[in-house]
C-alpha cells in the first residue's frame, strides 16, 4: 500500500467470503475503511451480525453444542435464508464454517456423518478464541461497509468514486467440477468483470485459477503465475494467476520469487524490474 504513487485509504472485496487480507490491513492500520461484499445471503448476514449484534452473537456461540444434532439443524438453516434475521442465518453459516470440512459451507462436517477418524466435528471450534477474535472484530465495525450485491454491480458503483480504492478480487474458479463457491459463475459473468475491471479508474489485484481462457481475457495486464496450497477434502497444490491493474505498484520484496514467475503472452519470464 505504501509503494502506490497515490494513497489508498478504501480497501474492497467484491468477493469477500473470510476478508482475511481486508481485516489485516485493517488491523496494522494500512487502510481506514474496508468494503465487504459477498452475494451469498449467509456470508452477508454473518458478517452484518458479527460486527452489530457482537453481544448476542458471542452467546451463541457459548451456548452452542458442537454436535451432529447441531449440525443438521444449523444446515437446514443456513439452506433456507429467506424470512431469517441475521443473527439467526449468519451463526447457521459461521456454524458450518467451523465444523465442515475446510471450512466449506456446502461439504459434510469434520469427521463425516458417522464421526470417525482423528478430527472430529469440534476440531476448529474453540470456543474461547473464537469468542475473543469476534470481540476483536467488533471493534473494527464502524471501518467496515458490508455489501451483498453482485460483484460487478458493486464494481461499476465504485468505479463513480474519484478517491481511489483497492479492489483485491476473487472470483469463482473457470474449472469445471470446482465446488469451492456456492453461486455459479457463467463465463459470460467472466467477460463483464473483465469489462468493468478494465474501465475501472482504481487499483486492483484479480486471482484466478490458472487457466488459458483466462489468460487470454487479460492479456493486456500484467499476470504473475504462483502455486497455492487446496485443502478440500485431499491437500493438492494447483497453479493461480494473479493479475494486475496498469500503474499499480508491485516491489520485487513482495513478489514470491521461490514460487512466483512473471508470464508473458510467449510463456513465463522472471523480471526483477520492482514495477
């Protein structure tokens, strides 16, 4: 944040599920507000409780029981939004992040239906640290703007404002057979967050899975290759793009130099320019 020519003070993610890197720079004070967005009516209605009914959200979670009971009520819950206050729908979905594997909304619960194995259902529901990293959180609430619109719509709203804004965007994966998000993602939805992504007088970083369809869709931009660790089930390493805006500044410190390499339309090139 500090290299860019001009200061950023907004950070958003049209795309935000977790915002983990949207809270971090948060909480080291890189940035003062941050924009959540996610379509997902549980994700938005978590987050919109977590940061403004924290009192109430925090008793759930001390009054809960991390049991199989629990999760199929839970579930049923979070699979019938319409008609739920946000409490009640976003600990159904904070409730499944923690017990389903890999943290996935729409996967079985840690250590299955049958509970076997060494990792059960209660294996990342710590009760104790959850409880005092929302009461973290909570702190940060006025800083933080929670959207639920289409990713791209919010994008053309932003793209109105003349104070900059970094948009760190993460779509759905290209690949067929990726179950890691709930809302399907047409390629057509693909080539008009291009659309608006190119147009967009702020700074943005895009992700994707590394895929020739995509790499052709930006080619005009500049694209860093890099692996990344999955855990979904079985752990693999796939391969990513990462993407960037024209005049956003990345110092060679900050590029993965182990793992990440510069590509080019000819094939991968390592650069250590520091733009």
């Amino acid at each position: 944040m500090a290299s860019q020519s001009s200061p950023v003070a907004t950070y958003c993610e049209p795309y935000a599920g977790g915002a983990g890197a949207g809270l971090q720079l948060l909480y080291d004070g890189r940035v003062s507000r941050l924009i959540i967005n996610d379509l997902n009516p549980g994700i938005a209605a978590f987050w919109r409780a977590a940061l403004h009914e924290t009192d109430a959200f925090v008793q759930r979670i001390a009054d809960c029981s991390v049991d199989l009971a629990s999760w199929h009520r839970q579930r049923e819950i979070y699979l019938t939004p319409s008609g739920r206050d946000d409490l009640t729908l976003g600990f159904a979905t904070f409730f499944l992040n923690r017990t389903n594997r890999s943290g996935i909304l729409s996967a079985r619960p840690i250590g299955g239906l049958e509970q076997k194995g060494q990792w059960l259902i209660d294996a990342r529901f710590n009760k104790t640290d959850l409880i005092q990293r929302l009461k973290r959180l909570s702190a940060l609430a006025p800083q933080i703007d929670v959207r639920q619109q289409r990713a791209i719509d919010l994008i053309r709203l932003l793209n109105r404002r003349t104070r900059p804004i970094l948009l760190y965007v993460d779509p759905p994966y290209v690949v067929p057979g990726e179950e890691l998000y709930m809302t399907d993602h047409s390629w057509l939805e693909h080539a008009r967050l291009h659309e608006v992504l190119a147009k967009s007088p702020h700074p943005w970083i895009l992700t994707y899975d590394a895929d020739d369809r995509t790499r052709a869709l930006y080619h005009q931009f500049r694209c860093l290759r890099f692996g990344i660790s999955h855990t979904a089930q079985v752990q693999k390493v796939g391969r990513e793009y990462m993407f960037f805006s024209r005049g956003l500044r990345v110092p060679d410190r900050f590029i993965m130099r182990d793992e990440g390499e510069w590509v080019t339309s000819s094939g991968p090139l390592v650069e250590t320019s520091g733009t």
